[in-house]
C-alpha cells in the first residue's frame, strides 16, 4: 500500500466528495464516494456549494487541518476546482 501523506489524504477526501472520477490516490467505490460526498453535503451548512473555514473546522477536521494550503485563492472557501487543482499537482509530483 502506498503511504499517502494527511494533505494528499484531505485533497483526496475533498475531491471525492465533489466528483465521481478517480480521485488523486485511487479509484473510491461508489459506497465510498456516497459517504464521502454525503460527509461534504452535511459540513457544507449554507448549502453554496464551497466549504469555508468554520464548515470545514465542525464537518471535514483533516480537511480543515489543511485549510490554507487547500483555499489556493485565499478566499476563505473551497471549491471543486481548488481542490481538483491540488489532486492534479499531487498526481503531477508523483510522476
């Protein structure tokens, strides 16, 4: 098994939960991606589709943990397309 590190695992995770393709790491199976998606649903509590600092701090801990490195624009909000950005530079470092 191939150690993945607790900020690659919150990109991972974050990722999931918004897409169905294959996340940074793997493949999720479709029970996987439903829990991981429902996990982002519950923490995404104004329902804007983006998870800022305080939703990610009560919902998404690991996430929060890496919350700046993950909120690129510093904006204060994560998006799918910050967080497929990360899952890209992750897999591009990797190669």
């Amino acid at each position: 098994m191939r150690y993945c590190s607790p900020f690659t695992l919150a990109v991972v995770l974050a990722l999931a939960a918004l897409s169905s393709s294959a996340c940074a790491q793997r493949q999720l199976s479709a029970d996987q991606r439903e829990v991981i998606r429902e996990r982002w649903q519950a923490a995404d509590r104004n329902g804007d589709g983006a998870i800022d600092r305080a939703e990610a701090e009560a919902g998404l801990p690991r996430v929060y943990a890496h919350f700046d490195r993950l909120d690129t624009d510093g904006d204060g909000r994560l998006t799918a397309e910050e967080l497929r950005a990360m899952a890209d530079a992750a897999r591009a470092r990797r190669r």
